[in-house]
C-alpha cells in the first residue's frame, strides 16, 4: 500500500472546510467551554480515527471501493480528523440548545 500526496484541490475544501466550521463552533461555544469537554473531545476523536481506519481496512481488503490508483490518499486522514471534530461541536452546540429552557419565567 502506498501513500499518495498528489490529489485534487477538492480534499483541501473539505479539509478546510471541516476546520472553519469547527472553528466557529468553538468560538461560538467558548463560554460553555472546560477541560471535561477537551477530554471528550479527545477521546472522539481517538475512537472516530480509529472507527474510520477500520472502516477503510475493510472496505478496501473486501473489495467495497478502491482508490483510483490503488492508493490510500494522505488527505483523506485529515478529512477525517476535521470532520470528527467538526461532528463533535455540531452534536455539543445542538445538546446546549436543546438543555436551554425556550421559555424562561420572569418571575423567578
């Protein structure tokens, strides 16, 4: 198996993509954000990348896809990365929303 470092500029979009959004997000939640959190974060992370390179073993030794040149593309890694911790602010800024009374009592 060989790594490929040539590939469209359509990965970096996704690449880039990925971490703005992810960006944001944090910016958006940095008041709701502690240490418990970076570990969760972490922990995702570790087990995403690990889930996505056992996705990828298998669906190349079994024949469900392969790389037009029969390559894994380097990118397609930091895709990943991007992505799942992109998927994680989405889900911890939809919990926040959904934790947050619509409407608050004003005699409280």
């Amino acid at each position: 198996m060989e790594v490929v470092f040539n590939f469209s500029s359509n990965w970096y979009i996704l690449f880039f993509g990925f971490i703005t959004l992810w960006g944001i997000l944090l910016i958006i939640r940095r008041n709701s954000f502690g240490k418990k959190e970076i570990k969760e974060q972490f922990l995702i992370e570790v087990g995403g990348i690990t889930t996505c390179f056992l996705m990828e073993l298998f669906a190349i030794n079994t024949g469900l896809w392969v790389y037009p040149t029969g390559n894994w593309p380097i990118i397609l890694w930091g895709v990943y990365f991007a992505a799942i911790l992109f998927g994680f602010q989405l889900f911890k800024s939809i919990e926040t929303i959904l934790n947050k009374p619509i409407f608050e009592s004003r005699f409280s």
